[in-house]
C-alpha cells in the first residue's frame, strides 16, 4: 500500500537521501573534483574528451563582456558568437558564475559542484520517489540506493556533465505520482523543473515535459476539466522559452554539428541487458557483453543484475498473489503508458537495432528527419521508461512482501537486492573511480600543441581562423585558444551556424588568394589538400607549413602572417621547394584516399602551383628507393591531378613522402 508523505517525512527523506547521494559521490570520485581551483580532470579530460569541451566553453564565456542574453560568448564561433549552451557548459552555472568571476581565482572550475549537486539532488528526489511507495525510512532509503548509483547516472557524471542532472527525471516523476495520487494539477515544483531543464541541458526538456502532459491529461480527463491544464500547460512552455532565450539557446542559427542524423544514436533492443558503456567499459561481473550498431553506445541503458532479476520474479510473486492489478494500472496511469511508449519508440528510432543487427532502417521524410535531428542522441529519451524500470523493481518488492507478519523481510530482500546490484555494477563503479584519480593530471590526454610555434603564435595572433573542417586536437586548440585570450571559429560545439561558418571560410579563402591576410590572425587547414591550394599566395607574407605533435597522430597546417623568418623545431615543416609531395587524401564511391578503387593504379593530387611543379614534367615518383612510372598525366579534371602510374596497387603510397624524377 502506498504511504502517505507528512511534511516533515518528506523533509527527512529529501535530507536522508541526499546525505545518501552525497555518499556516493564522495566514495566513488573522492574530493579532488570539489577543489575549485583543480581543473586538472578538466583539461587532461575524465573518460573522454568531453570535458573539455565543458571547461573550454567557461573559459570562453568568463572572458566575455557581461551581457543579456547570458551565456553568450563572442570567442566562439568568431564573430558571431555562440551559447555556451551548445558547448555544454551548464548554462545556469556559467551565468551565475560569471557574475561571480571578478571575486574568483584565476583558475575556476565548478563542474565537481555540479555534479556534487546533482548526486544530491537524485538522492533526495529519489527517497521522495520510493517513500511514495513504502512506509518508514530505511525501506525507501535501501531503494534510493539503486538511484543514486545508477549505471545510467554514472556513464554520464562527470563525462557528459550536464547530462549528470538525471534528478530532473526522478523529480518529475514525484510529482507525477504524489499529485496523481491526490488527483491534483501540477504545482509550482513540477512548473519550476520545466523551466529549470533548459537552463542545465535542453536534452531533459521532452523527457519532463511529457511526464507533465501524461499528469495534466489524466488529471483533465478524470475531472472533466480542460482550461486550466491547457493553461497550465502554455504558461509553463511561455516560461521555458523565456528562459531558453535568457540563458542563450536561441542565439544565432544551430545548424551545424555532428554528421550524425537522428537514428544513428538510437537504442538498441538489448539496452536494458548490455553492460557495455562507453570506451568497452565492462558494467557487470556476471552478464556478457552484448554486441552494438553504429552510435547505440550513447543509449547505454543497463540495469543492473540487481533489478534484472527482481524486476520479473517480484512480478511474478504479485501475478500470484493476484496483486498486479494491471487493467488498474493502465486506467489509472493511460496517459503515462501512452508517453512511455512514444518515448521508447522515439529512443529505438527509425533505425532499428538488436545485437549486432539492424532489424529496420525505415526510411523518413526530409524534413521530419530534419525535425527528430533536434534530439539526434534519441536513445538518451528512454532514461524516464528506464527509471520508471528501476522504480517497479522497488515497488513490486515492496508489495510482494507487504503482509502484516513479515514486515521484517522488506528490508532484508531489499538489502540484498542492493548488495547484488552493487556487486554486478562494482567493476564501472571502480574504473569511474580510478579514471577520476587518474585525471587528477593532464596525462590522460595529452595536448598535441608542443611545438615551439605554439609558443610564438601565442604571444603574436588574437585569433585562430580555421579555414577548413574540424582541426586535430580541436579541443586542446580550444583550451589553448582561451588561455590565450583568443578568438576561434573552430566548430567545436555540438551546434554552430554551419551556413554561416561557411561563408566566412570562403570569404577568408578569397581574400589569401588576393594575398590579404589579417596580421593578427593565425590561419589553420585541416586538409594539406585544401592548405596547397593556397599556401603560395600566402608565402611571401607568411610563415606556411606543416605543424605535427609529437606522435605525429595531429597536424596543422598553417599561414602564420609576419613570422616568415620564423625557424621552426622538428615538428615544424615549412612550406618550399623542399616540402613533401604526398597523395591527396581523397575519398568517395571511387577514390579511397587519394586511389582510384577500380584498378589501384591511378592516384590524385591537389591541383596548385606546388603540385604541378614537382608533377607536370616528372616521368617518374619514387617512394621508400622504389620507382614508379608516370604512364600518364591528367589535368582535365578542375582542381586535380592524376597520374597513372606503372604500380601494382597504388596503395602502398598512402602516407608517404614522394620524390619525383624529371
């Protein structure tokens, strides 16, 4: 039987909860990340490179002007500008602290208070959540377990960390069933975490707002009353778009981002039962790894042992006991049932997955392909199917065991669910923890940027323009960028004005062939193919060339106005005469990098100054002491350059540094 929540239970368990949340925060990332001035985890990055993104977006943003609407920084996407929304900044936090910055240090991170607080957050709602369900407080405490050490929770903390606010979930769902329960609208809270979503992630947003159409569509149907729902529902979307436009998310166009189309990040059917996460990381000591398609990865969804296995038997117990009511549940909860299964179907999407398969590739429209794009990542929409999971797991136990005579069981089945799940989830749990130790130095990932040019450029440009696609290190060059007090148009954000980044490249690439170069800006290629096209007209103005790391996995390739007589170090390889002739890295139905597929015999190079210089009278190229015969020449093609050769399989040029012989 459901238990009625007093004033101060509801304090008590939103504390306790909390307490618990805070908990596991501190056990799993310990207290380095609460050190505001340890950006450490945010540059070297924590699991991925995400986090980079986050602290570079802040780091752009505390630089700007003051401005309304907040959140926008002018650094980014130059000179435009862009939301620090779309670099996933945490828009709410970056505008608080930015009208904090003039009392704060030099080096400022707050992204380990987020996710303190959020942690928090889910613990507090999720006592809240499982007292609904269940008297006392160490029931509803040995079920907020399973929420605050969610698999779900923990792929993104820290990672992803906006997307660490899983609370928004759990609390929209507690208002769900305490206001369901009382068969009343929704109140001020349900209203305030609407509007709250946007301003921490626009991702929570369908996610709470169906949640909230489920209960004002029961509520309206069950009192035969559709105003003020209907109100209710056009104030809270007035307010939410109010604050989407005061925090920056509808500054400039959004275009541009990732390649990925709706259905590549799609849920794959074994979700609930894959513990693979993100990196091959390994969720269960017990349950083998399932395989995936494509991006189902970012749909990771895995319950745990735990719930896997109390989920169905605590179902079957009530089946029994004839205390599943289900013709009850759907009439009493239609509307809930009804947005959990169009969320599900959003996350599976249009492209439809299981294993290794795709069992479905349903083709869409254009433009509504277009419109599901807005929420591209759809698998990330069934996390409310998935706590509503987790929750029955607790509740069908809770229920399963509620004779008067063993009131002693609930909490003991319950202790040893949380032990299960716990053990099954231990091996994520221990390397979250063991990434965030090792992300205490910038180690994890190195920057790329060593080179002695870094060091010139910095104290010489004001702005890094990049010229074509998304640079090597792009995030890295973002950090470097900000420390640096410079602007960049590198689209490194998940959403950028792809029309008008476009336009600005071309314009830019008009004007080097006109050989006008602004001297404070620092021009960057990311294709050699497309730099060669352009590096004469810029040569005796400009230092022109090859920047690699280290590793030689990263290169730039650069027009570095006024430091012509720049001497580089063994990274640096100078545009001239004696400049490597390399294939174009070219790829299509035909060519694969710069190999035409069909007989491997035909290659291709950029058409510039340089390339036929060293190719319009050679009769042969060599690579590694072999040569190879030019049996024929081919410009007729605008902007390329082919040369049959007299080779087996072209491909064995891929990356090599060419001679050629006249």
């Amino acid at each position: 039987m459901a238990s009625k929540l007093s004033s101060n239970r509801k304090i008590l368990l939103f504390f306790a909860g909390g307490l618990l949340g805070v908990l596991a925060f501190l056990l799993i990332y310990g207290i380095s990340p609460l050190d505001f001035t340890n950006d450490a985890f945010c540059r070297g990055g924590y699991i991925e490179k995400d986090i980079q993104q986050h602290y570079a977006g802040w780091l752009f943003y505390r630089q700007s002007d003051l401005s309304f609407p907040f959140c926008v920084t002018q650094n980014l996407n130059y000179p435009d500008g862009l939301s620090v929304a779309y670099t996933d900044s945490i828009p709410l936090f970056a505008a608080f602290f930015r009208l904090l910055s003039p009392i704060l240090p030099d080096t400022f991170q707050y992204f380990g208070l987020f996710t303190l607080l959020c942690f928090f957050l889910q613990g507090a709602f999720g006592a809240l959540l499982t007292g609904l369900f269940a008297r006392g407080f160490l029931v509803p405490l040995l079920g907020d377990i399973l929420f605050v050490t969610s698999p779900v929770l923990l792929e993104r903390a820290f990672r992803h960390t906006a997307l660490g606010a899983q609370f928004f979930i759990l609390a929209t769902l507690y208002y769900y069933f305490d206001r369901r329960r009382q068969n009343r609208m929704p109140g001020a809270g349900l209203f305030l975490l609407n509007v709250a979503a946007i301003t921490i992630h626009p991702y929570f947003l369908p996610m709470t707002y169906a949640v909230t159409l489920a209960l004002l569509a029961e509520y309206a149907v069950t009192k035969r009353k559709f105003t003020m729902p209907a109100l209710y529902l056009i104030a809270d979307l007035a307010a939410t778009l109010a604050a989407g436009w005061a925090f920056g998310l509808f500054h400039g166009s959004a275009s541009g981002g990732s390649d990925a189309l709706y259905g590549y990040f799609g849920l794959n059917l074994n979700a609930l039962w894959n513990p693979v996460g993100v990196s091959g990381v390994q969720w269960s000591r017990l349950l083998p790894a399932q395989n995936q398609v494509g991006g189902n990865y970012d749909a990771f969804a895995y319950l745990g042992l735990g719930v896997l296995i109390v989920l169905p038997v605590a179902a079957f117990v009530l089946a029994l006991q004839r205390k599943l009511k289900v013709k009850a549940l759907l009439r009493n909860h239609w509307m809930l049932v009804i947005v959990c299964a169009l969320l599900s179907i959003f996350a599976v999407s249009n492209v439809v997955t299981a294993n290794g398969a795709t069992l479905l590739n349903l083709p869409l429209p254009a433009q509504l392909l277009s419109l599901c794009s807005i929420f591209r990542s759809s698998g990330r929409l069934f996390w409310p199917v998935y706590y509503l999971l987790m929750l029955a797991g607790f509740v069908f136990t809770v229920r399963a065991l509620s004779e008067k005579r063993q009131y002693y069981l609930p909490p003991i089945i319950l202790a040893v669910l949380c032990a299960v799940q716990l053990w099954d989830i231990s091996p994520g749990i221990l390397q979250r923890r063991n990434a965030m130790q090792q992300a205490q130095t910038q180690d994890a990932f190195p920057t790329s940027l060593v080179s002695s040019f870094w060091q010139e450029a910095q104290i010489r440009y004001d702005h890094i323009f990049s010229l074509n696609g998304l640079q090597d290190d792009a995030l890295h060059l973002a950090l470097y960028a900000a420390d640096n007090g410079m602007t960049t148009n590198d689209p490194f954000a998940a959403r950028y004005d792809a029309s008008a980044l476009e336009a600005s490249r071309q314009s830019a690439l008009e004007r080097i062939l006109c050989g006008e170069l602004d001297t404070d800006t620092l021009y960057l290629f990311h294709d050699e193919t497309e730099f060669l096209k352009y590096a004469d007209a810029a040569a005796e103005i400009a230092w022109c060339g090859e920047v690699s790391s280290p590793d030689d996995t990263a290169h730039w390739y650069v027009i570095a106005p006024g430091m012509q007589d720049f001497v580089g170090d063994e990274f640096c390889t100078p545009y001239g005469e004696n400049y490597p002739l390399r294939l174009a890295d070219y790829t299509d139905q035909l060519w694969n990098r710069g190999v035409l597929g069909s007989d491997k015999k035909t290659v291709c190079f950029a058409d510039s100054a340089f390339t036929r210089s060293r190719l319009e009278n050679a009769s042969a190229i060599c690579a590694d002491g072999q040569v190879y015969e030019i049996l024929k020449f081919d410009d007729s093609d605008p902007g390329w350059l082919m040369l049959t050769l007299d080779i087996d399989d072209a491909t064995v040029l891929w990356d090599k540094e060419l001679e050629t012989i006249s």
